[in-house]
C-alpha cells in the first residue's frame, strides 16, 4: 500500500544528486510538468494567503532552472533575490532563463543544508534576515529536515513567510507497488528501490517541533495527487531520470538487485495493473507548506 513507503526512508547520495542534476540540467524544462505547476500554483496559494504582501528580500532554496526564480522576479521585481543551488549547471540554466534579469540575483552555489551544518548562515553568505524564504520541490531532499529548516527559520523576519513544494508518500506508488511484487514473485528479499517521502504528519512535526508555533505562528498544509500518463514503464523512468534525480539513493544493494529477471517482472507487473489508455500511470503526492 502506498502509505508504507514512509517506513522506507533511505539516506540520500548528495554526491550522486549533484552529479545528476549537473548532467541532466540542460534538459530539465522540456521533463519537469509537475515542477513547474507546482511553482505556479504556490505563488498562486502565497498570492491567495497574503493579497497585499510585497515581499523585499526573498530566499530561494534549490532554484533548478530558475522556473521558480522566474516567477519570483515578475511578481516582486523590486526585491532583493538570493538563490541557492547544490548545482552549478542549474544555476547556470536559471541565469540563461533569466537573461539580464540574472545580474541583480544573488547566487550561491552550494549544499543548502550544509549551510547551516558548517555554522555558515550568519559568515557572510546569508547575514541579512528574509521576509519571504521560498522552495519548490527541493525538500524531499533534505538529510536533516527538521535542523535545516531550523536554520532557516532563524534567518526569517518576525512576520515574514516561509513557503516550499514537495513530494508526498505517495509519489510513484505505482512503481514501488510493482518492485514490491516482483520481488515476491522471485521469491528475493524486498529493498526499497528510489526514494521514498515523507507525509503531512511528518511535515507537521518538523515545524511545530521548532518551537516557533507557539509565538503565534502557524503551519499550514495542503496536497493533492496528479495522475501523469506515459507511453511506457521505460518512458516513465526516462522522464524521472532526466529531471535530475534517478536513483541518488546511493544504496548499492538496491542498484546491484534490479536484474534483468527483476526489472523484466515488475515492469511487466506495472503494465498490467497500472495500464491507461495508451499507456500506464504514474502518481505524483505533491504537497504544499506555508508557515507564517
């Protein structure tokens, strides 16, 4: 069942992630649907939850190809913008995108949770406070949610909004329904295959952990699922992996099980039960946060 992935949370590559995102980066736009709506329907939402607010000085995390930081610019042109990135050819594409735009963003290529594991918010990089600190489907891949977010909330103004995208549990429940499947079939022990995410009660936790709701803030949550088409299993998978993020579980039991035999049956599996017209299904959780 598809809330069972939460249980199979394994520790990211951060290695592998940049890697991906640098080789994949040219091509990003022309796969990430759903990336794009959901920076286009949290604008939406923050537009919807403060009418009026004409944000200042704004903080993007994981910016991708500027999608986001596209948006950002035309509604509050007048504001200070900082983005960071794990990837410098994504940074590099958002400064193609943006065009002369670019020169009056601030840019910084790094890890955004090692910012605050190496102590660094407050050593130059990011010393000014924000009144909006943004992020669209960057979080799933945090290492350590609740003390990255922590971080930055220090860097958020007293009345300022903090608002990010991310993918819920069950995202690609379909695939990890039919690994599950096969595997039982060959009669192999299951490992968790990709990337599992975190639910709302999780989200929940980390900001009401943080001690910040009980100064009058508070968190709230929203999500919907969306059913994307594809020709093909191997389409599918093609689409996922040139957005950047493939398989950067980094976990070589999982890469070294998915045998031709193994990846022949749930692909199989998947076709079977998961078939739409023209092609199969897959199911993107996307969630949305906005604290204030």
């Amino acid at each position: 069942m598809p809330n069972e992935i939460t249980d199979e949370m394994v520790q990211l590559n951060k290695d592998l992630v940049r890697k991906h995102f640098n080789r994949h980066a040219h091509e990003y736009d022309q796969y990430a649907i759903i990336q794009a709506e959901m920076a286009n329907q949290l604008m939406e939402r923050i537009q919807l939850y403060c009418p009026q607010k004409e944000f200042l000085n704004i903080l993007e995390i994981g910016c991708g190809t500027g999608i986001l930081s596209e948006l950002l610019r035309k509604k509050w042109g007048a504001a200070k913008l900082t983005v960071i990135d794990i990837s410098a050819e994504m940074i590099r594409q958002t400064k193609l995108k943006l065009g002369e735009t670019a020169s009056h963003i601030r840019f910084i290529t790094i890890d955004a949770e090692a910012l605050v594991e190496q102590g660094d918010l407050d050593e130059g990089k990011l010393v000014e406070p924000f009144d909006l600190i943004i992020s669209n489907a960057a979080f799933q891949w945090f290492q350590f949610p609740e003390q990255t977010i922590k971080g930055y909330l220090q860097k958020l103004i007293p009345d300022g909004l903090f608002a990010f995208t991310t993918f819920g549990p069950k995202t690609f429940y379909e695939l990890h329904e039919s690994f599950r499947a096969a595997e039982t079939l060959l009669n192999i022990t299951h490992v968790p295959h990709g990337q599992a995410f975190p639910d709302e009660v999780f989200w929940n936790s980390v900001f009401t952990g943080t001690g910040y709701v009980t100064h009058g803030r508070q968190f709230a949550w929203s999500q919907y699922e969306q059913i994307m088409n594809y020709p093909n299993v191997r389409d599918f998978l093609n689409s996922v992996k040139r957005v950047g993020a493939g398989n950067a579980t980094g976990s070589q039991e999982a890469n070294a099980r998915v045998s031709r035999p193994l990846f022949s049956r749930m692909e199989s599996y998947y076709t079977e039960h998961f078939a739409v017209e023209g092609g199969i299904r897959a199911t993107y959780d996307v969630g949305f946060g906005i604290f204030s």
